[in-house]
C-alpha cells in the first residue's frame, strides 16, 4: 500500500522536527517521496506561529501501523494535545492509504480535511502530480479551488 502523511510544525525547532519524523517514520516504512517543505499561516486558530509543512509517501501494510507510527512520531517531539487546532510541537497526520475509504472512529480515510486543506495538496502534488483523494477527486483539481496564497515554499 502506498500511504501519505502529511507532517506540521510550529513551535521550537520547526525544520528538525519535520527531519526528525521524517526520519523516524523512515525506519518503520520505505519512504518513496518527500516534498519541499512550506510555510503556512495557521488554519482554525490564528493566534499562534505559522506552520512548516511537508508530506511524505511511504510504503505500509496496515493502516494502523501507520497512525501507530504517526502518534509514537509526534509523542517523541514533545506534542501535547491541549487545545484543538492549537500550536503543536509535531503534528503527523495519516491522509490516504491507496484507495482506502474508512469511517472509524479511530482512523478516517482519507483523512477528513485533506481536500480542503492547500497545506496538504501543494506539497503532495509537488511529488505525485496524479495523486487522488479517494472520493474527492485529484489533488490538481482541488487545490485550484483554493485560496493557496498563504502556503510558501520555505527555505532555511
């Protein structure tokens, strides 16, 4: 199975963040694809630092190995869970598996605000230019539905 995730960081060290769970996820999956990383105003709450973002495809077996994989991640970058929305350490976030559709309550696939979210779709287009979010439609599509201005490549 081929799984994205899409990976968030706005507080401390944002970049080593994202590299550490890159690497960490690294060890469990087969990375096939890492994007540019990009800097985004925060979406829901606004009061708090922008966002680096980056999505990363791995190849896995088990969707739940791969949410396992995202909260051991976040839990070993110090993310505290205190306030929806809020500003967080290391956010990873299982966005597709495949074509999967999952409605659990512990795991909903796609995830259920990738579509709308251009922090998501820029940087996974950047590396798979036919992605699809199963039953929304492709990642091109959606993202040009999208106020994308606050979404920035970043560099160090």
């Amino acid at each position: 199975m081929t799984a994205v995730f899409s990976l968030g960081s706005n507080l401390g060290d944002r970049a080593a963040h994202l590299a550490a769970a890159r690497e960490m996820l690294g060890r469990e999956f087969a990375i096939t694809g890492v994007s540019p990383i990009y800097e985004t105003a925060p979406v829901g709450v606004v009061d708090q630092p922008a966002f680096l973002n980056q999505v990363v495809v791995v190849v896995a077996d088990d969707p739940e190995a791969l949410l396992a994989a995202a909260h051991r991640t976040e839990e070993a970058r110090g993310r505290r869970r205190s306030r929806r929305w809020g500003p967080r350490t290391l956010d990873v976030d299982v966005v597709s598996v495949d074509a999967l559709r999952s409605a659990s309550p512990r795991l909903t696939l796609p995830h259920p605000r990738a579509h709308e979210r251009a922090f998501v779709l820029l940087p996974w287009l950047d590396i798979e230019p036919d992605a699809e979010v199963p039953g929304r439609g492709s990642v091109a599509a959606l993202l040009r539905r999208l106020e994308a201005s606050d979404v920035r490549r970043w560099s160090a």
